[in-house]
C-alpha cells in the first residue's frame, strides 16, 4: 500500500502542479479546469503545458471564465478545490503522481509533494 508525502508551503497551500490537477479532475470528475494568471493587472487563461509548468502565480477554475478577467473572486464557488492531505490515500491520486514523477510538483514552488511512501 502507498500513500501521497504532502508537504506545503507556508501558507498551508499544496504544491501540486497544474498537469496533476488537470489530470485528477478529468480523471476523478470527467470535468476540466482552467488557468489563469495575472498579467498587467487582469487575469489571463493559460492553456499551454509548458507555459503552465513556469506559472509563478495561478488561479484554477472550473468554468471557463474567458480569455481574459479582470477579475476573480476568492470565494467563488467555481474555484478548484485543492487536493488535501485527506487524499493521501487516494489511489487515482497516488497513480497521477508515479506517472508524472517530478512533474507532479509546481515547478515554481519550493515544496514538493512528489514523495510516495510504502505502507
């Protein structure tokens, strides 16, 4: 048996990168999400992988809130919810992250949640 190591910032947000929630939420719920960044004051969807591994800020959705916002807000039902240690266990979870391997942690966070540990 396996479980997810979660580490986390200082702020107590998970670092799992943009690819692993993507594939979670399709996989878990058949339902995308979206990504948006601020650039110039507004917030811009970001679609494309390799821009999305460098995000240094991200917003995650699940409506597509157009190409560009200005803005959105904190308490927005449509917002992601973030995948907390109460998923350790998860087992989809667990598989997203030995097929990504270091992928699996944003890039541009320090933390790393990419650790697998036998039971």
């Amino acid at each position: 048996m396996k479980k997810v190591i979660f580490d986390i910032s200082p702020l107590g947000s998970f670092q799992f990168s943009c690819e692993t929630y993507m594939m979670y939420y399709r996989e878990k719920y058949g339902q995308d999400i979206f990504f948006y960044t601020r650039k110039n004051g507004k917030y811009v969807k970001v679609e494309d992988l390799e821009e999305l591994r460098h995000l240094k800020s991200r917003v995650m959705v699940s409506v597509d809130l157009g190409s560009e916002v200005d803005f959105i807000a904190h308490d927005l039902d449509a917002r992601v919810k973030p995948l907390t240690e109460e998923l350790e266990d998860d087992e989809l979870l667990i598989n997203i992250v030995e097929r990504l391997g270091d992928k699996a942690s944003w890039k541009n966070s320090k933390m790393r949640v990419v650790e697998l540990q036998e039971c």
